[in-house]
C-alpha cells in the first residue's frame, strides 16, 4: 500500500481498518510529488490511498501523477474534506472510489473491491488481447484455417479459405467440412481425418480443397481434435497449405537451377517463380507489382578491349551494385549475356518503378576498377507492371524487354515504361504537382459540400467541405488525383488551410443568410494535423470568419489519432479549449484502441462507406455498421453513415437507430450556389436528393 498522506495517526487508523477486515498491509508513506515519483519508479504498490487535501501535493495532482506512473493501480481517496461535488468530480478523474475517514469500516470492503475489479480487468484484457492476436494471425495468415464443432460443422473459416472458395464468412459457416474439399478428398476427411483425430488427437496428411469455379487445389492438411477438462472434444481445427507452388517446384526441381552461376543472382526460372508469387500477393492485397529488364549499353566493347575474364568480372561487380540498389524483398536476375533483371513487389503505385530505376542509375554512375583503369557503364531500362502490361511472367518479361530496345533505339541509357502512357504519367504526376501549385497561388481551386441529413426527417445539419479543382484546360480533376499528390508533397498544409479558412467563411455566410445553423465538418490529413502551427490556422480561420467554434468539426481518422498518442492528445485538448468538436472519420478501418478512442474528446464517429455499401449482404460489415452505431450511443457522441446511396442502406441505418447520413441517396457534392438552394427547402428525402 502507498499512503499519499501527511497524518501519520490517519495512516495508523486507516492500517487498523485493514487488518481488522483481514489485511496484512506493508506501507510506504509519501507526502510530496517528488517521493511518489521515486516510489512508483522503484516499485508497484497494489493500491493507493491518497488524502484528498494536503499542503504541498493535493489529491488531484496524486491521482494524476498515479495514472501516469501506475495506470492500473486502484486509487482511493481517503479524506475528511471531500465534499460529494468533489468525490464525483475525482471518480471522473479517474478514482477508483473515496472513503471519508470518519466511515473507515468501509475502507477494508472498498480495498477488497478495488483489488477484485483490478484483476478482473487484467485477466480479461489479457484474454482480449490473446484473442485479438491469434484473430488477427488467422485472418492474415495465407494458410487455410477452419474449425468445426464436435460433429464437423464449420464455425469458423478464415479470410484466405474463404477467398479461396468465394464464399462470405455467414455463408460458410453451418456447412460440413467435407464440402469445401473435392470429391475424393472429402471421403478421406470424413471417413478417415476426422475419425483418426478423435482417436488420436491429430491427424495430417494430403487433400484436395475445391475453389472457386471448380479448381482443384492440393494441400498438405492437418486435423486436431481440442479436449475440454472432461476429455470430450470440444472443436475441431483445420489447417491446410496450399501446395499448388511445391508441388510444380519439385516438379521442375530435376532439371532447372535457381542460380545463374557466374553472379549468384537468380536466373530466369527463379525469376519466374518469384514473379508468380507477386502476382498471387498483388491479387490479394491490390498493390501492383513491377518488372525491369535491364541491359548494359555497349558490353561487346568490354570484351573486345579487355582480357577474356574481364566481362565476367564486371557482369558480377554490376550484379552487386544491382542488389544495393534495390529494396530488401525485390529480387535482381540474371537473364543471361550482359541482361538482368528487376521485380519489384508490393508497389504503392506504379510509378514507384520510375524512382527504382533512378536508383539503379544512380548506383551505375560510379566507375567500375576494372584491371586498373576506371570504366563508366550505362544502362538501358524498359518496365512492365502487373496487370497493366501483362498478368503472365511470359508476356511481362517480353514486354519490358521491348520497352529496353525502345531505349536502346532512342540513343540508350535511359528508361521506359512498356505503356508510353506510363512513361508520360510519371512525368504528369511532376507536372500534376507544379500546376497545383500554380493553382493554390491562383486560387483556382473551389470547396463544395455535402449536406448532412438526420435519418429521422431529412433534416440538413451539416455540411462535409470538400475540394474540387477545375483546371483551367483539363476541366475537372478528382480528388483522388489530386489530394495524394499534396499529401506526397508540402502542398497539403496550404491546401488545407485553404479549405478550413474559406468552407468557415461560407458557412459563416449562410448563417448570416439565415440558411443555418448548419455544422461544418472538414478533413484533417496526418500532416496537417502534426503541423505545428495547424491549431493557430484553426484560430485564423474562425476568427477570419466568425463561425462559432461548436460549429466547426475537423475530421481525424484513426491512424492520426492512434499516432504519436502524446502529442495527439494535447492537440485535441487545446482544439476542445477552443470549443471545436471532433469527429473520428472511416471508423472501423483502423486498428485504434477502444478504451484509448473513449477518453478522448470525441464527438462523433464516421461510419465508413466500405461498411455500409455491404451492410446488404447482412454479413461482417452489417455487424460492424450495428456495433459502430451501439459503440457510439453507448459513449454519447453522435454516428454519421458516410456513402449511403440505396433505400435498403438507408432503412438499414434507420432501423438500428444511426443519426445522421450523408451520400449520393440524399445529394452528392454540390457547388455554394447550388447548396444554398438546398438549405433553403431545409430536409432532404431520396426522392428530392
């Protein structure tokens, strides 16, 4: 026990309580901040009991210092003083309970309580959190993973069996296991996996699992039969491995080498089943993937002017500076002669391969020691990307190779995409970024708005501003263009600002209209937000506009809010000071804290539009979309569904009580003028929208 307390007679009260109530206490007493500091830095009592009132260190300052250093320890106010208004105030604080010192027989109950509900906690987050883990490993994991109850019901496939099979989770589940097996494995599974599992515990071995369409995939599979403390076989899991890969491998394993021998880079085969392999990972996690077919300019000359093992010397000296250039996962070959190759995976976009060539270039621009004498070497690039350029290893080999001789045509040492277009993209995205400049600076850019309706009657509450670009020759550029090239740049802060101060100042305009009042609700990026400077651009604008604080909410996903938690909650405390209010967008896509989310100053949680437009197929995401809506009237913050565009979606939301909405079913974006004419009829129906 820790004592935060200044009377040691009140410590000897408080001491008697305990062991009348069956206590055997050790204690330490402190009375400043400094010795709780060293306290709870040395050692971690089970409880604290703090007097409310002291000289030097009050409770408050206590109570807080405890949940920093000792979060999980139980804290008691044990005081005289503590008035009823204060004892609430200090349980929102986050005290566990208060005892006055006049009423001690409730210490040694309070204690036990405190301890009890402690290790309650404990033991369940520990059992959450090994839950969430292995939840988490099942659905990543590329394996096939089912379980089945004691009859070989399925009550649980994971995401890769049910990508497999093109099944939902809900429709998966209540089949027999046998089924998603083909013909001649599934007699093998019952008659004989499943028995010899309930027999002996496991059972592994070779089958087949039917996917989709009707193909017939190989697995090594392995059966184990779980036991309850009475020896009775609970469930049934399943863990299978495709084995589609092994088996062409041992296949080809008679007569191919992986290695070209002269570099000890990869030759083509190995190229090849490395670029399979791309293309399975691309497939499931939709990030494009690349290939480089690179080729030395003039190599005959090498040979011609140096001795004969000087050309082997240099093709494994570049081979080394080729595999220094590339990221760690991307695999460099060597397709023969003076020609290699470069697969690059898990691209954010495919003009990524155009800063790996750079790379390469880079790396190239050094001389080679070659027999004493310095030698300058430069390549041809060509590049095809997968699926645009080919989504076999045949035809995106022969595709960058001939993108390479259009280099080599144009005057080599240079690169090309396989698509001109690419080429041309790659150097548009520069382009892209320059003009937006230009376009801040010429204030061409526009904010329209979607209005934010109540589900209960079409009410407009609110408007979402979002940015739109007119180009002055291209016409309408999307967002989805546009946005990513700021956020990639220093453009997004400007931008943003842009945003805040003139959506502030139109909303402000309406309300002088009488079209009001009306909530303002505005995208925040994770740059924007970490700026340092961004709260004060929140001041200007308001300021700038005389919009009213509580009618401005800044939208924050939860990536922002998860990221740097410090300084993120002392951003979000000077904004709340401000009287702005705070609205967590796309939740439900992140991977936040629950109980972190809840002590913040949340006021509302966006339901993002990938949930509601499947909340239809009543599986996963309906669950989801229902328990957004339940999290967040538990906590008392408003629930806006983003993207709702059908009835059925909309019945949905308003048959499990969802407050707000917004999306093309009511109105998409609209310009100022043509907002103004909506908020004027006030509500909006479907049918109007």
């Amino acid at each position: 026990m820790l004592f935060v307390e200044d009377s040691e007679g009140d410590i000897a009260l408080a001491l008697r309580a305990l062991e009348q109530s069956g206590f055997e206490v050790s204690w330490e007493q402190v009375e400043l901040e400094e010795d709780m500091r060293r306290v709870l830095g040395s050692s971690m009592p089970q409880a604290i009991l703090s007097d409310f009132s002291m000289p030097g260190f009050d409770g408050v300052q206590a109570l807080r210092l405890a949940k920093e250093l000792a979060p999980g320890v139980p804290f008691i106010f044990l005081s005289g003083t503590i008035g009823e208004e204060r004892a609430i105030e200090a349980i929102r604080l986050g005290a566990t309970d208060y005892v006055l010192k006049n009423n001690l027989q409730r210490l040694g109950t309070t204690v036990r309580r405190a301890l009890s509900e402690t290790a309650e906690r404990q033991r369940v987050r520990v059992a959450e959190e090994e839950r969430e883990r292995l939840v988490q490993v099942l659905e990543a994991t590329s394996d096939f993973v089912c379980m089945t109850d004691p009859f070989g019901t399925i009550i649980y496939l994971n995401a890769a069996w049910r990508s497999l099979t093109g099944v939902t989770e809900a429709r998966g589940t209540g089949r027999r296991v046998g089924e998603f097996h083909s013909t001649w494995a599934r007699e093998l599974i019952e008659n004989e996996g499943m028995r010899a599992a309930a027999r002996s515990g496991v059972w592994n071995g070779e089958a087949a699992l039917q996917g989709a369409g009707g193909t017939e995939v190989p697995v090594s599979e392995v059966i184990i039969a779980h036991r309850g403390p009475d020896g009775e076989i609970r469930f049934f899991s399943t863990i299978a491995r495709d084995m589609r890969e092994r088996k062409a491998y041992e296949a080809r394993l008679q007569y191919l080498a992986n290695y070209d021998s002269l570099t000890g880079l990869p030759n083509r085969d190995l190229l090849r089943d490395r670029t399979l392999q791309a293309i399975a990972h691309t497939r499931r996690a939709g990030r494009p993937a690349g290939l480089l077919v690179l080729n030395l300019d003039r190599f005959k000359l090498v040979n011609e002017t140096f001795s004969h093992g000087a050309g082997d010397t240099l093709l494994r000296m570049v081979g080394e500076r080729l595999r220094s250039a590339v990221r760690e996962g991307d695999t460099v070959a060597r397709l023969g002669a003076d020609a290699f190759a470069a697969l690059a995976t898990d691209l954010a976009r495919p003009d990524d391969l155009l800063v790996l060539a750079r790379k390469i270039r880079e790396a190239m621009l050094t001389p080679f020691a070659l027999e004493g004498r310095d030698l300058h070497l430069t390549m041809s690039m060509g590049a095809s990307v997968y699926p645009r350029d080919g989504e076999e290893f045949d035809i995106l080999l022969r595709n960058a190779d001939a993108a390479m001789h259009r280099v080599k045509t144009d005057g080599r040492n240079g690169f090309q995409f396989y698509a001109a277009s690419m080429t041309q993209q790659a150097a548009d995205r520069v382009e892209l970024e320059n003009e937006l400049r230009e376009a801040l600076e010429k204030q061409e850019l526009e904010v329209h708005y979607q209005p934010q309706v109540t589900l209960a009657d079409g009410y407009i509450v609110g408007v979402e501003a979002l940015m739109r670009w007119n180009h002055r020759s291209r016409g309408w550029i999307p967002p989805v263009q546009f946005i990513p090239v700021a956020e990639d740049s220093d453009l997004i802060q400007p931008l943003g600002e842009f945003a805040l101060a003139e959506s502030c100042r139109q909303v402000q305009s309406w309300s002088k209209a009488s079209l009001g009042p009306l909530r303002l609700a505005v995208n925040v990026s994770a740059r924007q937000f970490r700026d340092p400077r961004f709260v004060e651009a929140v001041e200007r604008a308001l300021q700038a506009s005389g919009l009213k604080p509580g009618n401005l909410e800044l939208e924050l996903t939860e990536g922002v809010l998860v990221e740097s938690r410090d300084y993120t909650v002392a951003v979000l405390s000077r904004l709340t000071e401000l009287g702005v209010q705070i609205a967590v967008d796309d939740f439900g896509t992140g991977y936040s804290s629950l109980s972190y989310l809840s002590r913040l100053p949340i006021d509302c949680l966006k339901i993002d539009r990938s949930f509601i437009s499947r909340t239809h197929e009543r599986g996963a995401d309906a669950a989801i979309t229902q328990a957004v809506i339940s999290l967040a009237h538990s906590l008392g913050v408003r629930v806006i569904a983003e993207g709702v565009e059908t009835l059925e979606q909309l019945e949905f939301l308003r048959m499990h009580r969802c407050d707000q909405a917004q999306g093309f079913l009511f109105s998409k974006a609209v310009q100022p003028g043509t907002m103004a004419q909506l908020l004027e009829v006030g509500s909006l129906t479907p049918d109007s929208g």
